[in-house]
C-alpha cells in the first residue's frame, strides 16, 4: 500500500461486518457508525432489500458493460434523470464522484471548446488528474500540474474569511461582484462553474442559500455551464431537499450533475446527468467497462426504491434537526467547539484551541475518543479542524440521542485536555 494511503485512528479499525446504523470490528466490538464509509451506506448496512437485488442478479450474470443492453441501468436512468429536474436529461454511469466528475469535465470544455474552469476556494471533486485540477482544498490536491485553467471562486465557506461577519445578502453580493471581476479578466470562453452545494471534505461548509442561484445569472450571460457536485449532498441528505442545488433553485436547474456514494449503498456507482444538448457533444466513441453494471445497476434500483418509500430525506429533515439542535446545546459549554453547521444528516462541529485558531488535535482528539466510546465519525475542513457526520439516513431518534451523548464525552475529554495548551 501507497504511504499517502490514509488510515483513521491511531491504531486501524477493520471492520467486518454491519447492520442497520451499527458496524463491528475483527474483534467483535459494537460501533453506532456516524460517517456510513464517507457517505456511502446511505440508507443502512445489510439493508435486506438492497443485498437481496445484489445476491439475485450475481446469480444471475455478473458483468456485460455498456455495449449491451441492461434493463436495471435504463430503469435507474430513467428514474434518476426525472429526479434530476434536468430537462431533456440524459445519464451516463461510472463507477465513482471522482469518475462522475472527470466525465462532467470533459463534457463541460468539449461542449464550450475551452479548457477554463471555475472552482471554490476549499472544494473537493475526485482525485483523478482532471479533478484534483479542480479541488480547492490543498491538502487534497497533490500537485499544481493540471489539463485544465482553474480559477477559484470566493462563496462556499460562509463562516471564515475576509467577509465572514458580513450579512448573507451581503455576503452573496460581495461574491457576485467577486465572480464578475474575475470573468472580466478572463482570455477565452470560460467552460464551466462547478461547485458542491455542501462543501464534503471541507468541512460540510455552505453558502447562504441562493448563491449559486445568483452566480448563475452572471453564468447564463457568460454561456458558461453550471455542474453541480452531488457525490455527497444528493439523494435527500441535507433534508430541505432531494439534491442540494434545490437550495439555491430560483435561476432554475444546473447543466449537468454529478453523483456517486449513496446511491449504490457501497457498491460501486457514480454518474453525469446533463441536458441532452451537453450530453450527447462528444464526437468520439465511448463506452464504460464497469460503469452500469448489472450487480450495481440492480442495488442501485433497490436502495433507491427504498430511500423513496420509506422517506428518508423526510426522516433526515426530522432528526438531523434534532441532532442540529442538540449538538448546539452541547456545544454552548464547550470552548472547544467553534461551530456547530449543517442540514439534514449533514453536520460539521468545527473545533479550536484555547486561542480561538483551527485546531487539527482537537478534532484528531475527538476522533480517537469517540471511537473508544463506541462512536465513529469523520474528519474535514481545510484545517483538518472538522469532524464530520453524516450516518445513514434510516437513523432513529435514540440513536441520534445515543450518539449525541457519545461525542459530548469525547469533545469534554478533548476540552479537558487541549483546554489550557496554546495550538500551534
């Protein structure tokens, strides 16, 4: 294995098997799981329904690529184009967000002949050479080599920065006027914004709702093509709405977006939804080995049937409002804790040290001992300051409230260590 290959916690955790909201180690120890594999068990682990379609059609066939016909891959199309709010959609499958992601790309500069693309400051797409190109997260992008011209974008972290304490209004204005400088300096058409509504491994970091809205009326006078990434806020996650552009809606639906995690439930799926004027611009052949497959296409039927009968982003909405809330009361007697921020199942508590700056440890801290109490969840922000949490969408209140009352003892044992040291 690569050095580069991260590993949570100080001793690695294997885990062996799952159910519901909870995983088990190789040593038999129970875990409520906070994180689901980074967003990916969506709805829950061994979910019948889900390993039933999956065990079915292995036995069936396991493989035939995108040169034949797949009766699970046009279903799971049809479906998630008309979810989409795309018009005259059009979907293409991969395997993963950073594939989804690499294809929106090249469909982005081919249909706009330019290789020019806008990004946010702090954001995350993949970690193919096109979309570390594109990731404005520097601890996640490992060299300045790119195919691409990337220009970043100042909006999609509200709470640090040099309009921070500005109004939202103001904060939305002050970026619109930002991207509108930018686009009056630019050589060349500019092929596309591409943005995540929620910012993932940044530390679940959002604008004010109605941003990219905004954005996009400069956007359409420019031509230029709006992505949005839904790797981690698609499917009903955030709660208020199915995807996360829906919370900036009022210029309309985006050109093309991109999916992957929890759609599959942990099987391999991503994909690209995109009017079919975008979509069908390639003037080469191509194809996707992997990408529709049989197994995948069929759990990706079955999770999403479930997610939708049984409500799920209605369930996110409920008691990730709860947990918002309760995480906040916790919060207002813990210095440690800067911000408590999010939507839905969607959370960041964003730790500092003693004088107020990022605190990396802290969060590092707080993840070694919600793990000992039998609590796992994950780690962002640009800092590494961020702990994630994000569990799967079936969670119940008591586990909510089990939860919560987890990572309050870990962040007052991080609070009672870091309390009086200086961070560095």
């Amino acid at each position: 294995m690569p050095d580069w290959l991260a590993l949570y916690y100080d001793e690695p955790l294997e885990l062996t098997h799952g159910e519901g909201r909870h995983v088990w180690d190789a040593e038999g120890r129970r875990y409520l799981d906070f994180f689901g594999g980074i967003l990916t068990t969506m709805t829950a682990h061994a979910l019948p329904e889900v390993t039933r379609a999956i065990s079915e059609q292995a036995g069936r066939i396991l493989h035939t690529s995108t040169l034949y016909l797949d009766r699970h891959m046009v279903e799971l199309a049809e479906r998630v184009a008309t979810l989409s709010g795309i018009p005259d959609a059009r979907v293409f499958f991969t395997t993963s967000g950073t594939e989804a992601n690499d294809a929106a790309l090249l469909l982005a500069t081919t249909h706009r002949g330019s290789n020019q693309v806008l990004a946010m400051r702090n954001s995350y797409h993949g970690r193919s050479f096109s979309s570390v190109g594109i990731t404005g997260n520097s601890a996640w992008s490992p060299t300045s080599l790119s195919p691409l011209q990337t220009l970043y974008v100042h909006g999609g972290v509200r709470g640090r920065g040099p309009w921070a304490d500005l109004s939202d209004a103001d904060f939305t204005a002050a970026c619109v006027a930002d991207l509108t400088d930018m686009l009056g300096q630019t050589h060349g058409n500019v092929a596309a914004l591409i943005a995540e509504p929620v910012q993932g491994v940044g530390g679940f970091t959002a604008p004010p709702d109605g941003l990219y809205a905004a954005f996009k009326e400069v956007l359409d006078r420019h031509g230029i093509l709006w992505i949005t990434d839904e790797v981690q806020t698609g499917w009903g996650r955030t709660g208020d709405h199915f995807w996360g552009w829906q919370a900036h809606a009022a210029a309309g639906p985006p050109d093309i977006l991109t999916f992957a995690k929890g759609i599959g439930n942990g099987m391999s799926v991503g994909g690209v939804v995109a009017r079919a004027e975008v979509m069908n611009c390639l003037g080469a052949n191509s194809i996707s080995t992997f990408g529709g497959s049989p197994v995948t296409m069929a759990a990706g039927c079955a999770n999403l049937s479930y997610l939708l009968e049984h409500d799920l982003q209605g369930n996110a909405r409920r008691v990730g409002g709860l947990l918002i809330q309760r995480l906040r009361a916790i919060a207002a007697g813990l210095p440690v804790v800067r911000e408590v921020r999010g939507r839905g199942l969607m959370i960041g508590v964003e730790l500092a040290g003693p004088d107020g700056a990022p605190s990396p440890r802290a969060a590092s801290l707080a993840l070694e001992h919600a793990r000992e109490a039998g609590l796992l969840i994950g780690k962002g922000g640009r800092e590494a300051d961020t702990l994630r949490i994000a569990p799967p969408l079936s969670l119940t209140v008591a586990e909510a409230e089990e939860g919560a009352e987890l990572l309050e003892g870990a962040l007052r044992r991080v609070q009672s260590t870091i309390g009086g040291e200086q961070q560095p």
